[in-house]
C-alpha cells in the first residue's frame, strides 16, 4: 500500500474531530514549512524526545481533553 492511500485510511478511521483538526494543521504547517528546517535544526535528543512524544500521544492514559486544558488555563484566556 502506497503512503498516501495509508494515509487516507488512517485519516478515516480517526472519529475524534478535535484530534483530527490537531493532525489537520500540523501537517498543513509541515507541509508549508521548507522541506526539513525545524527537524535539521534540533539535537539528536531534541528529535528522540520528540519522536518518543509523539509515539505516547496516541496512548489515552497520556492525553487530556481539550476543555480540561482550557479549563487549566481560564485565568489566561481571559485576558
């Protein structure tokens, strides 16, 4: 199976619309940036932890709500 067709399934079966937004533009910001700028400007461990961010981000037990994080951060928003 060809990258994109992978792709295009992945992006299917996501049934949560605020993670899909999330991937949604941060795949429009990557895409717009110039090919490898932010990725060749980090340190080895800088791209490990990373990467390893990204991995445990799919796991539910790491992850909030996005109304948890706003409700954290009320006093900030409404300024």
């Amino acid at each position: 199976m060809k990258t994109k067709e992978a792709f295009h399934l992945l992006i299917d079966q996501i049934k949560d619309e605020e993670r899909l937004q999330s991937y949604y533009d941060l795949v429009k910001r990557l895409s717009n940036a110039p090919d490898g700028q932010l990725w060749n400007s980090l340190t080895d461990d800088q791209r490990a932890d990373l990467l390893l961010s990204y991995e445990e981000s799919f796991k539910p037990e790491n992850t909030i709500s996005h109304e948890e994080v706003r409700k954290m951060h009320e006093s900030w928003l409404t300024r």
